[in-house]
C-alpha cells in the first residue's frame, strides 16, 4: 500500500486507547501513518472532589495534550462517563464517525469487561459493522463500499471466553511514549486511580508519570508472559526474552477478515 494507514482507536474513556495501544500509535506514528483516538465518553464521572463539567474541561485538555505530543486525532463523543449505553442514537454517530474517518484498522474494547462503557463501546462498535457499507444507513454520509478490519484491545477477563490474539507486538521499544502519553492523563494517574485503589494521590510530573508506569507495569506487563509463545512465533526465540511489553489484538469477525496479506499490510512493523 503505497499511502499511509488509517488506523481508529476507539475506547470508552481518556486515556483507554493510550493504554491499550498507545505503543502500536508510537510505532505507526513514527512510519508516518495516521492514527486517530476516540472516547465515547467525555469522562466525567472518574474524579472523587471535580465535578462532572469541571472534570469534563480537564479531561479534554489532557487528551489534547497528547494529541499534540503524537500528533494524532483525538476525538470526544461525549456521552456520559459511566452511561454508556449501544443506543440507536449512539450507533448512528458512530457509523458517521467510523464512515468519515475511512480506517483501514478499527481497535476497540472487547464486549465482556468489567467496565459497563467498555461493553457498550464494543457494543457499538460491533453494532456499526456491517452498516457501514449499507448506504440508506445514516445517508448524509457516504457509506464505506468494503468494512475495515476490526480488532480487540488485551484484557485480563477470563469469561465467557480468554482473550485470544492473532498479533502480538513488541512495544519494549517505545515504551517511554507510552508512558508520555499515560502522563499527559494527570488526573487519572495522579489522583483518580490512586484513590480507587486506598493510595496516597501523587503531585508534580515525574511522580505522575511514574504512577503511571507502576499502573502500566502492573495491568499491561503480564501480556508478556502470558504470551510468550506467541512473541516467540513472532519474534523468535532469540529476541523473545528482551520483549518486555506487548500490545495484543484479537479480531473481531464482525469486520473484515484478517488475512495473511493484510496482517502484514496492517502491523507494518512487525518483522
Ligand atoms: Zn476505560
């Protein structure tokens, strides 16, 4: 393929997609492809002393921050944090927005996760599939004559069925872009999430930034033994043990296939 890709990341929240593939956006943003990040909320419930409309504000401006230091899309639906629901309403804006932003790799949620807007994220995205190409769908805007590949973003969620990728990429290489872009979310890493988990709040960048470094290396550092076999089919057996970090991704059989021929097309960067 001789233009860049289109790749559409689309999670529930502010800073889903940087953590579930914010080194695959390092990866294709260094190879000069186009990488868009959505949030289906605007975030606005995660805070324990912000309000909704405040949070809301400071949400936004971290997610531009991190647009600018990548130099992607970032794109707010802004329903409700912590309402997210596969409404009809819900699904023609994403139809428009999957339609307009012509991805040739769409990454979201899995449908079974312990988050209700994970669920309807997925939800919504696997509703908009198919319509995608069906043009008396959403009319006003041009309708896609092929569906893109769609692929899940890692979990650690067992039932009904374990995450099972088709790819596995090495992200030890652009591991502090990762955790640039996790610093950007300052109210996340550095007062939210602490609080969720009976810790003191952390002030001041370098801490936020290692906050989000001990959070990343606890939810996201297991994928690399958990996959092992599958980073040393990919990598082989000889550079398997210095992969550190991996980003995973399952397809999604409600878009189109991934093949052979596409899978190298789509992860240029694997070897
Ligand atoms: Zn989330």
């Amino acid at each position: 393929m001789n233009r860049p890709l289109r790749i559409l990341v689309i999670g529930a929240h502010p800073d889903d997609c940087e953590l579930k593939a914010g080194g695959v956006t390092a990866l294709y943003r260094q190879a000069g492809h186009h990488v868009t990040f959505v949030s289906v909320s605007c975030g606005n419930a995660g805070h324990h002393r912000l309000a909704p409309t405040e949070l809301a504000a400071l949400r936004k401006t971290e997610t531009e921050a991190v647009a600018r230091l990548m130099g992607i899309n970032y794109i707010i639906m802004g329903q409700n944090d912590g309402e997210v629901l596969p409404t009809l309403e819900l699904r023609r804006q994403m139809i428009a927005l999957i339609r307009k932003e012509q991805p040739d790799l769409v990454l979201t949620h899995r449908p079974n996760d312990y988050h209700p807007d994970h669920r309807g994220t997925s939800q919504v995205v696997a509703d908009a599939a198919y319509l995608l190409i069906v043009p008396n769908i959403v009319p006003e805007v041009p309708a896609l004559r092929e569906n893109p590949v769609i692929m899940y973003l890692s979990d650690n969620f067992q039932k009904p069925t374990l995450f099972d990728p088709a790819v596995v990429v090495d992200v030890t290489p652009v591991f502090e872009s990762i955790l640039d872009q996790l610093a950007c979310h300052a109210c996340q890493f550095g007062q939210w999430l602490p609080y969720t988990m009976l810790k003191p709040e952390v002030e001041g960048p370098a801490a936020i930034r290692q906050a989000a470094q001990d959070f990343y290396e606890a939810f996201n550092g297991p994928l690399a033994t958990r996959f092992r076999q599958q980073i040393e089919a990919t990598y082989g057996k000889e550079k398997a043990p210095k992969v550190q970090f991996i980003e995973a991704f399952e397809p999604c059989e409600y878009g189109a296939p991934l093949t052979a021929e596409n899978k190298k097309i789509l992860f240029p960067f694997l070897p």
